[in-house]
C-alpha cells in the first residue's frame, strides 16, 4: 500500500470538498470552482511534477491572501464579515496545497480544510449538507488512518536515523527495523474495510450522542431554503395582485394526531382534512383582508360541557412549528380541552391564536371537536368523515336573540360588493356567470346554489389549477379575469372566485384560510402538513333554517345550528387528479417522497431537536418502552399465554388434549432443567466423577503440588521463567545451573532440583507426600527465597 | 511469558482532538447550533472507536525474539523480533516492538531498540530485525517485550508487555597481539629479563635438535650442531603449552575511580581477554585463570574453545575492586601451580612483586619466590604491553 500516494490523494479530496461545502453555504460558485481547479492542479504541479513554493513565495502568497481577505471584509456588512473569515480560511488552504507536504503542513491542510465544514454547518442546513458531511466523514477518517500510518513511519525513520548517528559516535544503539514481509493489496483492502468499518461505527455513534446529549432551550436555526421565490405558505391575507413564481415550500407547519379521548386509541379520519386557520372577509383592488372584528374570547373555545354527550368527539393534539403568524389551527367545531386554556378565541371568525410571545416557538395544544362522524347515526356522511358543516356556538348571540326575539343577522360585509346593489361592473362577468349556474336553483334553497357554485368551478372542467402566474390585464379585477378570461389559478383565485359568485347571487360567504389534506404518516399516527398545503376555500353562512340538519351527526350539533345557524364548507377549487395520479404512481414521485420524508427528518431531528422534542421524541418514549417492556415481561400471563402459544404450535392438535404430550412435554422440560444445571455446575468448576475422582485431583491441585507454583514464583521473581516448551525438569535444571554461576545462589542451587523431583512424584507418579516430605519442600522454598529474593515465600 | 496489559494512554494528538470536541461542544451547547452538534458526534465517533480498536489490535498478538547468547564488545549483531497475530480475522497495523537491554549491576540507562511493523494478517507471522553493537562488557538481560499501537488514529495508545527473560553476555573486546609480542616469546637472547620472563613463562623445556625450516627465529639456532652439520639446526622445545600457564588478571580500581581507572580496567581485561583468545588457539595446554576483582573468580581448564568461552564469560562479568587482595591470591596461587607452569600476571596499577615488604607472603617461601622473580606484571602504562598488544578496534 503506497501510503504517501494514497494520503495526497485523499487530502486533496478532503481540501476540495469542504471549499465546496463552504462555497455551497455561502452561495458562492467562484469559490466552488476554485476549490475544484486549485486542487487540481495543486495535486499535478507538486505530486506529480514535485513543485513545491518555496519559504518566500508561500509567504508572499500568504500575505496576498489576508490582504484580499481583508479588502472583502471591508467591503461586506458587519453580520457577513464571518464570511469573509471563512473565505480567508479557503484561500490560506490554497497556499499550503503547494507546498511542500510535510507532516505538519498535511495537518494544517486538513485542519483549515475542517474548520471551514464549521463554518459551512452554520451557513447550510439542508439535506445535501447532510449527504455531504457523511462523504466528508468517509474522507476525513480515510485521510486521518493513512496520515497516521504516514507518520508512524516517519516516526520510526526518524528513531532509526538517530540510532545510526549515536552508532557513529561510537555510543550504544540499536538501529530499529521495520518488517521483512512487504504487503500489497491486502493491507490496502484491510485498511479501506477497517475505515469503512469506522465510518459506519462513527455515523451510529455521532447519531447517539447528537439525541442523547441534553438540550437546553430551542435550536437556533430554521431557515427558510427557497431563495429568490415567493413561497406558498400560510398568511392572514390574500393578495391577487403579487406577481412571481411560486414555490412549493416543503417545511413542516404542524403535525396532529387524532385520538379517542376517551380510550386514547388513535383515530385515522376518512376523507380530505380541513385545518381551519382564520377567515377573510373584505375584497378590494385584488386583495381579500380580515374583517375589523373584536369579538376575542382570552378564554379560548367553549367548554365541552356545553355537549350534552360527550360522544363523536376527537381530541386533536397538534404540534405547530415557529410561524410569523400567532393563529393556529384546528377542525371546527372547537372546544376546550380542559378546564381553562391559554388560547384566544375568535367566535365569529371562528379562530384560535396562541400567545405572540409563544409564535416564534414550537407550540402544543389540544382542542377537542365533535366534527368527524364517529357513529355516523343520523347524517348522511361517511364514518370518519370531517364535517362540511360548522354549527356557530355563540351563547351570547343566542341570548341575545332570546331577549329580543331578533333573528340571526347576516353580517353585511359577508355580501361586498354587491351589499344593495344587483349587479358591480367590475365583476359582471362573474355575476353573470354565477347566475348562470343557478338559475334551475329556487333562491332559498341555499345550500343547493352554493353546491352548484362550487360544483362549477370544481367538476365542470372550465378551469385549471396551477401555480404559475398569468399575465393578467392590470384594469380588470383579477377574479372577474379569472373566471371569465384566464381560468387558470391557484386555491386563492378559486375561493374568491367563489366566494364572490356567492355573493353575487345574495349567498353571504367569505374565504378561509388554512391548510388541507396533509400526509398521513401511518408510523406515527399523525397527520403532517407543509407550507404547501396551504389552502383557501370557502364559508358560507346559512341561517337556521338553511341549514340541512340532516348532515349534522348529533343533537348537540342540531341545537347549535338551530340557534344561530351554522357555516358551510365549500371548495371550489379543482384538484390535477390526472397529475396527481401521474405523480403518485411514478417512481419519480416515489423517489421525492423519501427525499421529503428525509428532508423532514432532518428538519425536525437534527435542526429542529430541541429539549421539548428531545424529551418527548426521545426520552420519553424510551422510557416509556423500557418500562412497558419491564411489565410485559414480567407479567405472568403474558408467559403464561406464551407457553400456550408454544404448546398450540409444537403439539398436533389431537393431541392437545390428551396426556401424552403433558408427559412428553414435562419430560422434556424435566431434562433440559437437568441439562442446564449440569452445564451451569460443570462450568463453575465443580468436579464431575465419583470420591475418587474427586481424591485424585485433590492430589493433582492440592498443596503438595502447589509447593511447585510456589517454587515457579520464587524463581519467577529472580527472572527465572519457565518457557512454553521446557518440561519443568528442563527448566529447573537451566535454573539450577544459572544459580550455581554466581557466587551468592551457589549455596541454594541445588534446592530446585530437589522440589521439582518431588513434584514429578506428586503429579505423575501419584503419589502424595508424607509429612515429613511436606516440610522438607516447606523449608526449601524458605531458604530458596530468603536467598534469591530476601523475603520468605509465601504460601 | 507472563503478559500484562501495560496500560492505555493518550497520545498529544488525542489531547490537541478533545480540545476541538471540547470546542465543538461548548459551541453547540451555548450557541444551540444543533449542526455543530453533529459535528461534535462526528468528532465523538472516532475517538471512541479508537479506544476499542487500539486495544483490539493488539489482541492475541505475540511476540518473539531470538537472539545471540554472546557477542563481543563492539561487534555488531542483529537480533531477529517476530510478531505473530493469533486472531483468526482481522490484521494488526502499525505495531512497534520495543526492546531494551539493562546491564547488570550498571546504572546505566538501558540501551533499546523498536522495530516497525506494518501489517500482520490474521493468522500469520512477521519478523523484523534490529542491530547495533554494545560498546562495554556485561551480562546484559533483555527487558520484557514491549507490544504498542496507536492504530487507528494516533489518538490512544496501548501497549502490552510481555516478559520474555533472556540474557546476551558480552565478551570483553579481542585485540590482537602484535608479533612484538610473538617474537618475544620465541627469542631468548633479545628479551630483556622481563621479556626473559614473559618468554620463559610460555617457552617450554628443550627438547631436541632439528633442521631449519622457514618460520623459526635466529634465536633458536643450535650454531654449535649447525657448524658440524653445514646444515642450519634449530633447538626444539617442549612446548610449554603443554604445561600451561596461569594469568592472573588484578582488576584494582581506587575507590573513587575516574574515567581513567576504569578504562584501564577494560584494557586490562581486553588484554587478558586477547591473551587467552590466543593461548586457548593453540591447542590443548593447562590454563589456570584467576581474576582479582570484586567478586573472584577463578577458572582451571585444558585450552579449548570451551574453555575460552568460559573464561571470557567469566572476564564479561567481573567487576574490578579497591581491596587489596593481590598478594594473597599470588600466596594462594602460586601455591598451588605446578612449578614448570609459568605465570603472568596483568594489572590495572605498576606493581612491583620485588617488593619483600609488600608481598612478604610471597617472599618468605623459596619457591614462591623463584616464581615471583620470573613472573612479569603488565600495565597498560608499560612499553612492552603498547609494543605487543593492539586494543580492539573501534
């Protein structure tokens, strides 16, 4: 394995690709390409052709570097001047990749070369980066193993280098070698498994301890990847008017699980979801805004007690991400979870908004709604299904109304611009059009005329859905151009659109914006919305009488609409089924799910992990499953179901009731307990055999022959080692003649000789010692230790 | 060969490495930068994959050595060190293979050497050599093998110690006696007394006449029989060898030896060393060695090169003295020699075996002293040791 080779190599990657990843965090192609080109030739100029810039020129050089690093510094804001910092670093990194490429410089190499990955991890946060460290990871422990056998070698050169000197002048000194036996190819492929090895082991470690490792407080970066694009997200108006392409934002907004909050089962609802955030009410000049409304209850929902029957309803449990807006989301109806609640409330916009202080941090709530139909029992929906009909809950109004005896009024911005007037020039087009839909319609059968409305915009086929902007004619009203000229939009455009045929034809209504649909994560039982699910559609007020009580599921429902009517779901707007399917069914599409669903958990467990997620991401569940795991493995009957499980496979089934296999099985078990003990006392040392057995090697491992353990101790401490291939007469007799060369030890050295032949009585001749033999042997080793080591030997 | 897990310890790179993850992890924990974070965890890996790698390497590797029993002072020698790795997968990387050697009785640092080894597949063996010389004589032991590694990384090291006792006598330098020396032993009228002596100490009895070959000297010419016969007649001698001599080397050093004393000390040695090189060369011949030093020694053998391995065993491990123990072991000695066995002796001081008052022992008995008149005593300041005795090379 050529090392030095290899190791050049490998650092000219490991150099390249974090200019690179710095270059791709600071959105800077120059230097992206100067990485790639600098290394190159830095690699042909000086591994190749062995150039090397010389003490003067790579000062100079160096000089250059900081003398343009700091003309960018001064030429950049003061939050960017990291920048410049970083970018100091890269062009430092050119200067050493030709010089010469010595140990030191190799290191400073990859150190400045790390030092912008640093950098670059708090300029990048997407996906790539992630696909990117793990290459550099690879490259990084590849180039780290072979620096260290570089050195190792050098190291060892350099010893032998010496060694030689100190010989020349005449002084002791070994000249170390290195192995005879040179390796090719082996070494190397043993060495590429064993980095490999480290790497994976590194990944599995480097994951442990970025969960495992405590947080404190929040993660400082969510950034927003989409640059130079208007994003589809969540906002509290509708602005018709923006030009510029728009992109699908992938960020997570929130996640909800569903559950029964009486049995805590997960619920999985039937059907498209409707996550309603806020309601617009007020048109003009292309754009939809909220209405001037205080109606804000700081008591949030109503109380579920306000449910004679708890029954149909679903606890919605959301985690909603940092968002520039304070409203939330949830299905409507909603109540209270408890028995106070920390959100406000607005009753006619039907809207739920957390602190201002809490929007810029992840934030859990838990709303309980009767809007799915759980029983399906008078309504004609399907089980499961979200309610396209809202009941307004607003006791006031109906007290209200019972003093007075008013009927619910129909607020007078629910019908602009067409409040007292039959036709608005500006959206004639669009009036006729709606009119057009209704006309088979009897006007008081509301609800029918709405359904065609939407029906119309949604089936007929007249329009299409898309996010690229059209070119429309700034002196017409961009709805009235949408539904007459240019019937090709997105959600916003549709649900204005209808909401202002609605209108048009005296159906108050007004457009709400939220998210819809979502993607069910059957792993985690949720349901998880994006920016991109962003969505717009409709509301329409019906009155009391309008509604159509039918397609309310309980009594409570009933009662609500029947005081102060209800609000009806419409959405206009046309789903691509032909893309989705083509979308869907493509191993395209395929690819970009996984490539999402990575996304997100990069986004959510490595930039998102904070102490909240950390401990009811990881924490708890962890402990949750341990102790769950505790119970169930000690809980009798599941052992007990277990064994029946097991004798229901293991036995015929005809047999199952007679004894036979009782027998068998009782015997069975019988003799593996017996087996098990056998191994368990065989192992911990306990002689097998009869007394005499047990006499025997009593005698082999008794204290008459320990006397020569003891006697291999005494001379061990004088240095006296018996090999591996001496018997121990051999090794006595080597020890006794070392002891009869000097002077001191003569007097002892026939004593080994002594003790071993008695050993050799013992242990193969089976023959115990008498007691007077006993204290022979005793009184040998005495004197034999207090000779040779000073001290009496132990026993 | 007892194997003790040495210890594990971090090298300067994994010091300067958890200060970068010290660095990474305070960044991530004040700045909550959770990609810092990573960064840490990817730092984090590494490290601690390499303390249980660093210590798996070394896992069922065994080493070996196998080296000369003796050597001469400033020869050079190579010691062969093999490493065998045990595991049935799994090859070890970048081994060193530490071997020392203490002196006995020396408080000298001890003199090591490291062999490198690159790769050792699993299952398989590979050697690797070291040379290099010792300069001074000594009983040397080697010191446990010492296995290390710092594989993967450099970061950890761990080193496993392994005693595997063996010992390398070095022998005391051989020069070379010049043929001053040789000569001198053969020419009776050139010697000086002393010479006399040294000659007539290794000289043996006449023995007969015979024609002159190419070789002998003008010294032992018979002229009287040479003149009769018109033929050149040389006399023959029984060779003393035959009978032997003793040497007695007197290693006495002051109690506060400097520099000198001991070099002279290793001269002398050196000479004796030489000398029994050569004595034990020719042939079979009584040799009585008796070695004045700390602890004495005395060695009576037939002239073979057992016995020269055994002397210069003998003259490896003695140290020199300041008692004065010459006289009593000439008294002891010379008692006990045969009287046609000469006898040198060589000493690190002048002395003078004339001296009555000194060496009274010696003088108060008549055939002791006879034999003291016709011992010569040599120093490394005498002209006769410079002019027949060439010191070991450097």
């Amino acid at each position: 394995m050529n090392v030095e080779r290899s190791l050049r190599i490998t650092l000219g990657l490991l150099s390249c690709l974090g200019t690179l990843m710095l270059a791709v965090g600071e959105g800077s192609v120059g230097l992206a390409a100067a990485a790639i080109v600098v290394g190159v030739i830095a690699y042909v100029a000086c591994d190749v052709f062995h150039f090397a810039l010389t003490g003067f020129w790579s000062n100079l050089a160096t000089l250059v570097v900081l003398l343009l690093a700091a003309w960018q510094a001064n030429a950049m804001a003061a939050e960017e001047r990291i920048l410049a910092m970083a970018d100091l670093m890269a062009y430092l990194q050119f200067v050493l990749l030709f010089r010469a490429k010595t140990a030191r410089n190799l290191w400073l190499i990859a150190l400045v070369s790390f030092l912008q990955v640093a950098v670059a991890s708090a300029l990048n946060t997407g996906l790539g980066f992630a696909v990117a460290l793990l290459i550099y990871l690879f490259t990084g422990v590849l180039f780290l193993g072979q620096f260290f056998l570089y050195r190792e070698r050098r190291r060892f050169d350099d010893a032998a280098e010496a060694a030689r000197r100190a010989l020349a002048d005449g002084r002791n000194a070994f000249i170390g070698g290195a192995q005879d036996e040179k390796e090719g190819r082996r070494s190397s492929r043993e060495f590429s498994r064993r980095m490999t090895g480290m790497v994976v082991g590194t990944v599995a470690l480097a994951a442990f301890f970025f969960v495992a490792v405590p947080r404190l407080g929040q993660s400082a970066w969510m950034t927003n990847q989409i640059v130079g694009g208007r994003t589809v997200g969540f906002s509290e108006q509708i602005n018709l008017t923006r030009s510029g392409q728009i992109a699908e934002d992938p960020d997570i907004v929130m996640r909800v699980h569903f559950k029964n909050p009486e049995t805590g089962a997960p619920f999985n609802p039937a059907g498209e979801l409707y996550m309603r955030g806020t309601a617009v009410t007020r048109y003009g000049e292309g754009r939809w805004q909220r209405p001037h409304s205080n109606l804000i209850s700081r008591d949030g929902p109503p109380q579920l007690t306000r449910l004679a029957t708890g029954r149909g309803v679903v606890e919605q449990h959301v985690t909603i991400e940092p968002l520039s807006s304070s409203t939330i989301f949830s299905c409507y109806p909603a109540f209270r979870a408890g028995e106070t609640s920390e959100l406000d409330y607005h009753r006619w916009l039907l809207q739920l908004n957390r602190s201002e202080r809490s929007k810029s941090q992840r934030y859990t709530y838990t709303v309980l709604t009767p809007a799915f139909h759980l029983e399906g029992e008078q309504a004609v929906v399907l089980p499961g299904e979200q309610a396209k009909i809202i009941p307004i809950i607003d006791d006031n109004a109906t007290a209200d109304r019972r003093r007075t005896g008013a009927e619910p009024s129909i607020p007078a911005e629910l019908l602009k611009p067409f409040v007292g007037v039959a036709s608005v020039p500006a959206l004639a087009g669009l009036q006729a059009v709606a009119l057009d839909v209704v006309r088979n319609i009897p006007p008081d059968d509301v609800y029918q005329r709405a359904k065609a409305l939407e029906d119309h915009l949604r089936n007929s086929g007249g329009y299409s859905y898309s996010l690229t902007p059209e070119e429309r004619p700034s002196d017409i009203d961009p709805l009235e151009d949408f539904v007459v000229n240019r019937r090709r939009g997105h959600c916003e455009f549709f649900a204005g659109a209808l909401a202002m045929m609605l209108r048009s034809v005296d159906i108050p209504a007004r457009i709400v914006l939220g998210y819809r649909g979502g993607e069910w994560n059957a792993v985690g039982n949720f349901y998880q919305f994006r920016q991109l699910h962003a969505h717009s559609w409709v509301e329409v007020y019906l009155t009391p009488m309008q509604v159509p009580l039918n397609k309310l599921a309980t009594p409570d429902l009933r009662r609500f609409a029947n005081e102060n009517g209800a609000w009806l779901q419409l959405d206009g707007t046309t789903s691509n089924t032909s893309a989705d399917l083509a979308t869907t069914t493509s191993t395209w599409y395929q690819l970009r799910q996984t490539v999402d669903y990575l996304q997100f958990l990069w986004n959510n467990y490595v930039l998102g992990m904070d102490a909240l997620r950390q401990r009811d991401e990881v924490y708890k569940p962890l402990l949750n499953n341990v102790v769950a795991t505790f119970k169930r493995e000690t809980n009798r009957d599941t052992w007990k179901a277990r064994v029946a499980e097991i004798y229901e496979t293991v036995v015929p089934y005809k047999l199952q009731n007679s004894n036979l296999p009782t027998a068998v099985l009782s015997a069975a078990l019988i003799v593996l307990a017996l087996l098990l003990v056998f191994l368990v006392v065989r192992r911990s040392g306990a002689p097998a055999g009869g007394s005499a057995a047990i006499e025997k090697r009593s005698a082999a491992s008794s204290p008459t022959v320990d006397f020569y353990v003891r006697l291999e101790a005494v001379l061990g401490r004088r240095r006296l080692v018996r090999t591996a291939d001496q018997t121990q007469s051999e090794f006595i007799q080597a020890a006794c003649g070392e002891l009869a060369e000097l002077p001191e030890t003569r007097a002892v050295a026939i004593l080994p000789r002594k003790i071993v032949e008695a050993f050799y009585r013992v242990r193969f001749g089976k023959r115990a010692l008498e007691g007077t033999q006993q204290a022979e042997i005793e009184q040998a080793l005495l004197k034999l230790d207090a000779v040779l080591n000073g001290s009496p030997a132990k026993a | 060969m007892l194997r003790r897990l040495h210890h594990m310890s971090i090298c300067r790179e994994g010091v300067l490495y958890l200060g970068v993850m010290a660095f990474m992890l305070t960044a991530a924990v004040v700045r909550q930068i959770n990609l810092l974070m990573v960064l840490y965890g990817v730092l984090a890996g590494p490290l601690l994959l390499s303390w249980r790698l660093v210590r798996w390497t070394l896992k069922k590797v065994e080493p070996a050595r196998q080296a000369p029993k003796t050597v001469f002072a400033g020869e050079s020698f190579t010691v062969q060190v093999s490493l065998s790795n045990g595991r049935k997968r799994g090859g070890s990387f970048a081994l060193h293979v530490r071997d020392e050697l203490k002196r006995r009785g020396s408080s000298e640092p001890n003199v090591a050497a490291e062999t490198y080894f690159s790769f050792v597949p699993a299952g398989e063996t590979r050697t690797a050599t070291y040379r290099g010389s010792l300069k001074r004589r000594g009983i040397y032991d080697f010191q446990p093998l010492k296995v290390s590694s710092r594989f993967p990384l450099g970061l950890l090291k761990t080193m496993l110690r392994f005693d595997r006792p063996a010992r390398l006598i070095v022998f005391p330098a051989i020069g070379r006696m010049s043929s001053a020396w040789r000569r001198l032993l053969t020419s009776e009228d050139q010697a000086t007394p002393v010479q006399r002596q040294a000659r007539a100490a290794l000289d043996g009895e006449f023995y007969g006449l015979r024609d002159w070959r190419p070789g002998d000297g003008r010294s032992r010419v018979h002229w009287r029989t040479s003149a009769r016969r018109q033929t050149l007649t040389v006399r023959q001698y029984e060779r003393r060898r035959h009978l032997g001599f003793a040497l007695v080397v007197d290693l006495w050093r002051p109690e506060k030896p400097s520099p000198e004393d001991l070099a002279r000390v290793e001269q002398v040695v050196s000479f004796a060393a030489t000398l029994l090189s050569e004595a034990c060369r020719g042939g079979d011949q009584p040799l009585v060695v008796d070695v004045i030093a700390a602890t004495p020694r005395k060695l009576r053998a037939s002239a073979s090169p057992n016995a020269l391995h055994e002397a210069l065993r003998v003259l490896a491990g003695v140290e020199a003295t300041s008692d004065d123990r010459l006289s009593k072991s000439l008294a002891e000695l010379f008692g006990e020699l045969r009287p046609q066995m000469g006898a040198i002796l060589v000493s690190t001081r002048a002395v003078d075996l004339l001296d009555r008052e000194k060496f009274s022992a010696l003088h108060c008995v008549p055939e002791l002293h006879h034999r003291v008149a016709r011992t010569p005593c040599l120093t490394p300041d005498d002209l006769l040791w410079r002019e027949t005795f060439a010191g070991a090379p450097p």
